[in-house]
C-alpha cells in the first residue's frame, strides 16, 4: 500500500519504468557530496597550514610574485579536490556496475532485498523524487565485512550486544543507495523512505537496518539520528588510493537501528 502525506508524494515498490530516474537520483546523491568534502578537507588546520606554505613557497620561488604564489596554492587545491572527487565518482562507478547493473535480478528477484521510491505529481505528471533500496545480510557476515570495509580501524561507537546475531532471525538489513531530489527535501520525503526500509526489516524479521554515510552528509545524519539511528562505528579508509582518502580527509560512519 502506498504511502501519502501532505506534500503529496508516495511511497511505492520499484517499476522497471523508473530505472533512469533512479539512476539519476542516484547519481546526483553520490556526486554532490565532492563540493562538501572538498571545502571541509580544506578547511581541515592541516591543510590550511599547507596551503600557506605551499604559497608561500610560490611566492619565494617566483621572486616574490604573487601569481606564482596563487598559482601554487590553486595546484594544492586542485589536488584536494581531486581526491575528492575521485573518491565518490569511484564510489559511483562500482555501484552502477554492481546492484545497480541489474536491478530486477537484485531487488526485484530475490524477496529479502527491497527497493522503493517516492513519486510525486509535477505538473499533472508523476515523477520519481526519491528512492531507497536495502539488501538483506546474514548477520555471521557483519564482523566481516565490517573489518574489510574499515581496513582494520574500525573507531567504537555505540553499539551494543543489541545489534548481536542473536536477535531476529540472524540477519539484518542494510540501506545500500537512499537518496532524494533536492528540490524535495525537507519535505519528509526522507523520513517515509527510511520508515519504509524499517518497516521492510521487521517484515522480515531482521534484527537491525544499517546504513553508511560519509562525513560530509551532515543533513542524512541528522536525519537519522532524528529517527533513532545511533553511530556504531566510523573509519577513513575508502576504495580509493590511500593516500587519496588521506588528503580528502573523509570519516565513513555506520548507523545502525534495531527493528524490533
């Protein structure tokens, strides 16, 4: 059954239709972040002390010109960007060739993954304005996976014996792409999807639904939090070059919410 509010959009499963709307939205979700981790890498004590020294070095080397001393500070820039930049692209690439390459086989086809999105009337026409897909895990895979994807660094939060594979039926649910048109934000558009992911996890029995975000999505994790989610782990190790995930300076964090 769909899902309505005020701002009159629904929630519904996924159609074979709505795949480059989808893929748009997901696109759009993953690659706005590189601007916000661009200026807060920058802004980091560290590099702001490199940038003056890198200028500085500029302006010493050039014989006191000020041109060479911008210019070397923007090739420092644009090195941080660069990581940046490559880091979510990257992101972007391996999940467009991943879950993404065939959606009907992935979430369509196996009834412990779920993929839902919000659509909404624009202008007499419906339009897709939001998406949220969860793939269900078996829990025994957790540590695992949580060990690979943080290369050994995992940084404690809360978690708690709560989150054990004890609970539910031994898996839990994870949200593998959450994302929603900007001009339909602050909407509760996000919340209805997340509400939709949890009400799938307990449908199914999972003991917890899991997401990750990267330090840069302020507005998500809010938006989490706000609905229940606690911080258990963090990391800074990304699939990127290590040394690209050093200069970008971006933490992943995991959020996790028991179901039941």
């Amino acid at each position: 059954m769909a899902l309505k509010d005020s701002c009159q959009f629904s929630i519904r499963e996924y159609r074979p239709s709505d795949k480059s709307a989808v893929v748009w939205l997901l696109q759009d979700g993953i690659l706005e972040h590189v601007y916000p981790a661009f200026f807060k890498a920058m802004s980091h004590p560290d590099h702001v002390g490199i940038t003056l020294s890198v200028s500085m070095a500029g302006y010493v080397l050039g014989g006191s010109s000020y041109l060479l001393a911008l210019l070397f500070g923007g090739a420092w820039a644009g090195l941080i960007y660069y990581c940046c930049q490559e880091i979510y692209q990257g992101f972007l690439t391996r999940r467009l060739e991943a879950d993404m390459a065939d959606i009907q086989a992935t979430y369509l086809e196996k009834p412990g993954n779920g993929l839902w999105v919000a659509e909404a009337e624009v202008r007499g026409q419906a339009k897709v304005v939001g998406m949220v897909a969860v793939l269900g895990k078996e829990a025994d895979q957790d540590e695992g996976q949580r060990v690979g994807d943080c290369n050994g660094s995992v940084v404690g939060g809360a978690r708690g014996p709560e989150f054990d594979a004890g609970a539910g039926n031994g898996c839990y649910g994870e949200v593998s792409h959450m994302a929603v048109g900007f001009g339909w934000r602050r909407r509760s558009v996000g919340s209805q999807l997340a509400q939709r992911a949890l009400e799938f996890c307990k449908e199914r029995g999972y003991a917890h639904l899991a997401l990750n975000l990267s330090s840069p999505q302020t507005a998500a994790a809010a938006l989490t939090r706000k609905l229940g989610f606690v911080q258990t782990a963090s990391h800074t190790h990304t699939h990127a070059n290590r040394w690209f995930s050093k200069l970008a300076r971006i933490t992943a964090v995991r959020m996790e919410k028991i179901t039941s």
